[in-house]
C-alpha cells in the first residue's frame, strides 16, 4: 500500500493535531474555517476554536485519501475520539495560498 503524501501545509495540519500554537503557523492571518456549524475567520478564532475542540473530543484524524478539484485539495480522513459516532469518515477542504491554509471547511 503506498502512503499518502499530502502538500506541505495539509501536512503540517495534521501532523500538529492536539498543539494549536503549531495549528496556527498553518493559516493565512485572515484564513476561514468552517467545522461542526462554526465560521472561524483569523487565526486567532482558529486557534482558540481548535484549542476548544481538541480538549473536549480529543479527536485523532488518520488521512487516507486526496483529491485535487478546481484549486481545492480535499482530503478524508478516518477521525476517531470522545464524540457519538466515533469514528467518522470526515472531508476536509483546503485552500492554499503562498503555502499556508487560506480556508478550510470539514464537512461528513
């Protein structure tokens, strides 16, 4: 089975799962996200949002598939945590710009 190589900055999402400060060095500072019925917009609300997220559903994601579509990079992922329905297959739909996270939008 080949493993998935992800862009750089959907990398490092991932990879900084559970640390928002390292989430935060993903975004653009006006990025949007867009999670569980929420719109983020900054980095700031990002991180603040994530931060909450993560210490409440301590939600580990594991990323099995990538597709490119009209300048979106959409990944899904195999999420599992404190939530009902764990695990899930999540979308999450990305936006680069100048390498960093410029939207992003989790949907399942």
């Amino acid at each position: 089975m080949n493993a998935l190589t992800l862009p750089e900055p959907i990398a490092a999402y991932f990879a900084a799962e559970h640390r928002p400060e390292a989430l935060a060095r993903c975004f653009t500072s006006q990025a949007v996200l867009k999670d569980d019925g929420h719109t983020c917009t900054g980095v700031d609300a990002i991180t603040a949002f994530m931060a909450e997220a993560s210490a409440k559903y301590r939600a580990t994601s594991a990323p099995f598939a990538l597709e490119n579509d009209d300048g979106l990079q959409t990944v899904r992922a195999t999420v599992t945590g404190d939530f009902p329905g764990s695990p899930i297959d999540l979308s999450y739909r990305f936006r680069l710009e100048r390498g960093l996270i410029a939207s992003l939008e989790i949907t399942a």
